[in-house]
C-alpha cells in the first residue's frame, strides 16, 4: 500500500467536516432572524417581493411567528372634531350654569364682573387704646381707617386724636382717594383737618402708603397749608409673629413742620416724634386685644412752646387697648 493513501483520506476526511461545519454555522445565522435555510430560489423569491407596509408589525418571535396585524390609522383624528360622548363635561364644575343664560343672563351685563371690579368696604381700628403715664395724665387714643372702592381706586378715611380728660385735646382728620400704583403700592391725595387745642388748621395732602420690602408698613403724607404752612408726618410698624396668634408689633411715628404756629404748640422742624411696642393676641384676625408702652416727645421748638405752657417734653405711657377691623 502506497503511503500517500492514508495522507490522502484524511484531507478528504478534513475538507468534509469543514464542508458540514460552515453548513451548520449558515442555518443558525438564518435562524436567528426568523429566515428559512439560505437558498438561492427563496433569496431571488425574497429580491422580488413587494416591499412591506412601514406600519405592518414586525416578526413576533425569533421561532418565526406570523407578523401581526399593521394599525389602522384611517379612522384617527389627532385634533379638532367632535368631542367623544364620555369626554369630561366643560361646565361640570359651575353646576350647570352657562355664561349669558340663566341665572347670568342679566340684562345690560355683557359678562361676569371680576373681584377686582367689585366694590368694597372696611373699616380698620389700628389702635383703641387707654394711655396711662404718671401724675394722673391719663388719656384715650383712638386711629381709624375706613375705605369704599375697589382694588385699583379708593376714597379713604384717616381719623386719629387723643382725649384728656373729657376734652379733645388734638385730632387729625383726612379724606382721600387712593389709587393703586403697583401691587402693594397705593399713592393718595386729599384734605386734612386738625382740630384740639388752638384754631383749627386745613391742608392739602398727599402721600404714598403700602408695604415695603421685608413687610415694613409704611406711609409718608405730606401737607401744604394756608399762609405758607408746611407739614410731614412719617409712620413704620413691623409685626413680628412670635406665633401664629401673638404678634409683637413696633411702631414709630415723626412729625415735621415748615413753620411755627404757637397758637397750636408747633414749632418748625421736627415737632413730635414716638416709638413703642404692642403685644396682641388674635382671637381672630378681626378681634385682637393688646398691652404696649410707648415713648413719646416733643422736640426743638415745639418743646420750647410746651414747656412754656406747663407741659411735659417728654413721657412714657403704658397702653392698653383693641385692634379690629370688619
């Protein structure tokens, strides 16, 4: 036997499981995308074929089950139409009212009023207070402020004085228009008439109120008299809530004054200043008890003018009193 047989049967040998191998390893690729066996018939079959549906479903298993159905999307609307039966009812929150019928077919009215074009009122008793200092000059002070308007106009009412022994011994009184300058801004313009002790004196005021930045109350009028007389009255307050019923309020008062006016105590420059603190408890926003001290003087010339009428420049008061509002 020659010895190029055996080499001879085992390249055959070899060529035939390499044959089988590549065989094996063709059918698994195909399997893998859901294909049938690599043929040239089914690959000139596939080559002629129309092209899929792009909205068709794809193969559903690698096991090759049949593709599902493609969507129909003949019958969607995306938007506008006809709202579906079981949509949500736009009037379900209104109870059934309807603009311009039922109960809001009023005649003459176009639409609804919004809250900003009511009109509305209240009246504010910043301070109610009985004031108590020593040698008996106990008093009674009283500061109001009412309004009638709406969120952008308003006529206003400042009322504040002090009684003394059954007597009025000064009161300020002031009616204004308040018109909204921004959101928590309002600038006014109006009259003011003192009354007490001495003649009583009329102005021409104006000023700004509102609340500042870190929720500082303020207001700053000033005044323009006959004869020449001018006028400044500066007021802050804070209030500090040490809960949500116990508020700790200071507050600071300045008046200033252009010339003298000894037939009222007033000497020019600044007049009368005070600074106190007042503890109150709301029962409600509305009802609120309160305890306080305060500081109170005369300054300058105006200090010069009391004295020389007996008075006393200078006193601290303890006060006890009310604030509400409705």
């Amino acid at each position: 036997m020659s010895k190029a047989l055996p080499i001879r049967a085992l390249a055959i040998a070899a060529l035939t499981l390499m044959s089988v191998a590549a065989q094996a390893q063709a059918q698994s690729d195909h399997s893998a995308h859901g294909q049938p066996s690599s043929t040239s018939a089914a690959s000139t079959e596939t080559a002629t074929a129309p092209a899929a549906d792009p909205h068709a479903g794809h193969a559903a298993s690698a096991s090759g089950a049949e593709a599902a159905p493609a969507m129909d999307h003949g019958s969607m609307k995306m938007q506008g139409g006809s709202a579906p039966a079981d949509a949500r009812d736009p009037h379900g929150y209104s109870n059934g009212l309807k603009l311009g019928s039922g109960d809001y077919a009023v005649p003459g009215v176009a639409r609804l009023t919004l809250a900003d074009e009511h009109t509305f009122a209240s009246l504010r008793g910043e301070t109610l207070e009985r004031r108590f200092s020593r040698k008996g000059e106990d008093s009674t002070a009283y500061d109001f402020q009412a309004w009638y308007g709406n969120a952008y106009n308003k006529a206003v009412l400042k009322a504040e004085g002090n009684l003394a022994k059954g007597k009025l011994e000064e009161s300020r009184t002031e009616l204004l228009w308040s018109r909204a300058v921004s959101t928590y801004w309002d600038t006014q313009l109006g009259l003011r008439l003192d009354n007490g002790v001495g003649p009583s004196r009329q102005w021409l005021a104006f000023g700004v109120q509102g609340l500042a930045p870190y929720w500082f109350e303020l207001e700053a009028t000033g005044y323009v008299g006959s004869g020449g007389r001018t006028a400044l009255r500066l007021n802050a307050s804070y209030e500090l809530l040490l809960t949500q019923r116990l508020i700790l309020e200071p507050r600071a008062e300045l008046q200033f004054y252009g010339k003298d006016d000894p037939e009222r105590h007033i000497g020019r420059g600044l007049a009368e200043a005070s600074a106190g603190l007042r503890l109150r408890y709301e029962f409600s926003r509305q009802f609120a008890p309160y305890i306080g001290v305060e500081r109170a003087g005369s300054f300058g010339r105006t200090a010069d003018l009391v004295r020389a009428d007996g008075g006393r420049t200078q006193q601290t008061r303890w006060v006890a009193g009310v604030r509400f509002w409705f």
